[in-house]
C-alpha cells in the first residue's frame, strides 16, 4: 500500500447552538446539549482522553461553562493537557501537521473572538503546543 501524502481530518459545525436548541427537529441533539460539550470530545479526537475536561474552556484556563454546556459528571475545567497527542506522534515520525482555525487571526491564538472559538482548536489546549510560542506558532494556524 502507498504511503499517504496528506491526510485531511476536516470538522464543520454547520449549525449554531441557538438555531438548534429547543427545535422539534434536533430532539436526539437536543438530548446531547445538556450533558456534553465540545472541547472534550475534540481532545479526545486528538489524543485518545479527555483528560478529564468535562466542559468547554479558554487555553488559558477561563472557564466557558454554563448550566448548559458543563458535563456535572466531568465537571473539570483545568484545560492544559500535559498528554501525549496526535501532534507529538507526527512530530516523532517526522510528518508534517498543522491545525488550521478559521478567524483564528494570529498563530496559536488562545483567546475567543467570534466568530473565532478556541474549544473548536484542540491543539492549542496541550502545554507542549500552546506554551511552546515556536511550535504554537507553526502547528496552529489561520
């Protein structure tokens, strides 16, 4: 088999929160708003845990919780990840990655701006990225 010369992981939310939450027509989504939010699924995606996020937060470690969003259950909202991830092991084997994040405006940009949300940029929530300016500024990008 061909060794791959890129592979693309493309993640879209079509949908704002507020045009699905409370529709007749979202119920199974619906069901899912009260118990989950974004950044631990997205981590997870990237280095196999949550790492016991249970709620969306800035990379600085402000919390973006609310009664909404907060998983009771995970009710963690300490952001850093010292974890090993998807990067580290594309780094080791020498494979070039980025994470592109649309209206991120500067590299490895920790800070929400709408339309620009962190909890979407899992890579800017691990230390070895977000707090390393030079590999920050490579790997996660507009």
């Amino acid at each position: 088999m061909p060794a791959f010369d890129h592979v693309y992981l493309i993640m879209m939310e079509n949908e704002s929160q507020s045009a699905i939450q409370g529709s007749a027509q979202a119920p199974y989504i619906n069901s899912l708003l009260g118990k989950y939010a974004s950044l631990p699924n997205y981590l997870e995606i990237t280095s196999g845990s949550t790492g016991g996020v249970g709620c969306d937060c800035q990379p600085t470690g402000t919390t973006m919780c609310s009664a909404l969003n907060c998983n009771l259950l995970l009710s963690s909202c300490n952001c850093h990840q010292a974890a090993m991830h998807l990067g580290d092991q594309l780094d080791s084997a020498m494979v070039q990655w980025r994470e592109y994040g649309q209206s991120m405006g500067t590299p490895c940009n920790g800070t929400s701006a709408a339309p620009y949300a962190t909890k979407h940029i899992p890579f800017l929530y691990y230390d070895d990225v977000f707090t390393n300016s030079s590999r920050g500024a490579q790997r996660g990008v507009d």
